[in-house]
C-alpha cells in the first residue's frame, strides 16, 4: 500500500493531470524559479559596451572536469559578470528548494495557520510540490513576493544589494555572516557552494519533472516513506 501522505482531490500519482493544468503549473513552476531574479534592478545603461569577462582554470566556479566550458561560445558576446550573479542567485534559490522538498516529503510542516481566515493549517498542506504550491492562498505568495522584493532592494534582513563593483553574489551584512580570511578557505567555500547550487538546480527541476509524469518527486526512491515506486508509463 502507498505511504500516507496527504494529497488533494486533483493530484494523485495514479490520475495524470490534464494537459491545461499540467502546462499551467510549469509554467508557474518556472515563474517561481524566475522569480528571484525578476526584482533584479538593470544596471545603468553605459554609452560603451564593458568589455567580454574572461574566464581562466582557477577562477571561481572553474572546476574539473570541465574547466572553460562554453560551447556556445557565450563568454565573448554577453556580460558574464550578470549571468555568474545569475547562476549564483538561482542555485541558492535551487538549493533551498531542493530543502524543501525533502522537507515535506518527510512529513514536516510547521505549526500554525497558514491561513486563519481560510482555517487552514500548515499540517493541512499536501507533500507534492505542485500541490502544495497551489495550496498557498493568493495572499501568501504575495507575502513571499513583497519579501523577494524587499531583499533584492536592500530593505531585507541579513543581506544587502548586489553591488556593481562587489564580488559575485557577495550580499551578505558584515558582522552577521561568517567571513574567511584565508584564501584557500575562501577558494573552497565558494566553489563548493557554486557546486551545490548547480547540483540543486538540476535536482529541483527533476522534482519538478518527476511529478509532471505522474511520479514522486522523490522518484525513484519512492519518497521518504520507502514505499515502492509507481512506474511512469
């Protein structure tokens, strides 16, 4: 028998969902994934184009086995400053994510309400990822949107706004996050996040296509509950 777990009336594993609901929802899924960078403010228009930033073996995010990897050659037409900031921000966002999804696959929900006006409880929330998104009322995910804006403006908590002339994805306030003064401490932090953040995205978009399918996003491990996996066709 399957696992308990908590699922609304319109999401099973065993009923695929209708070809409009499931292009609605990746469609939402990737305005979420977006969405993190959506409040990102242009940089001031300059009369001269910058100058292509190279990348070298040894620069951050320059790893084996791979090293240079640009085979559309992108580096010498775009602002690569923007899409490293990108890529940083975006695997951070993955990286929470992917959290989450262990998260509620595991059974945990924090106490409370959700929502008091609607009585509903965070325990009332089901695991999957496209269920649980569409369970959040209106007013919650513009909640979540004012605080995205909030910490991409600098009005947020423990971060600041990227700076122009400041290290890639360096937003943190000093004195509430922990600094290295090393370098090679340094050098490994960061590559290991940039790792990470690669490895979560890639992880949060399979979720996300698990459950397109019709499977667990957890598949094929059958979630946290250990119960067997359902096959995909």
């Amino acid at each position: 028998p399957p696992h308990p777990r908590l699922y609304d009336s319109n999401w099973t594993h065993n009923s695929p969902p209708h070809t409009d609901i499931t292009m609605m929802k990746a469609v939402a899924a990737l305005a979420l994934f977006e969405s993190v960078s959506a409040f990102q403010a242009p940089l001031a228009a300059k009369s001269v184009r910058a100058a292509p930033q190279m990348f070298s073996e040894g620069d951050i995010g320059v790893l084996p086995p791979l090293g240079v990897y640009d085979p559309l050659g992108l580096i010498e037409t775009r602002d690569m400053r923007r899409y490293e900031i990108m890529e940083i921000k975006h695997g951070r966002a993955a990286m929470l994510g992917f959290l989450h999804v262990i998260a509620i696959e595991a059974g945990i929900r924090v106490p409370g309400y959700l929502s008091t006006s609607m009585d509903l409880k965070f325990s009332d929330v089901p695991a999957g990822c496209f269920a649980s998104l569409e369970a959040v009322p209106t007013a919650g995910w513009l909640q979540i949107m004012v605080l995205t804006c909030m910490q991409e403006s600098g009005m947020g908590f423990a971060s600041k706004p990227q700076e122009e002339d400041g290290e890639a994805g360096d937003i943190a306030l000093d004195g509430l996050w922990v600094r290295y003064d090393d370098p090679e401490t340094k050098t490994f932090k960061l590559n290991a996040e940039r790792q990470n953040g690669r490895a979560a995205m890639l992880g949060i978009t399979g979720c996300l296509i698990h459950e397109l399918l019709g499977v667990d996003a957890l598949y094929p491990t059958g979630g946290l509950g250990g119960a067997a996996p359902p096959t995909i066709f």
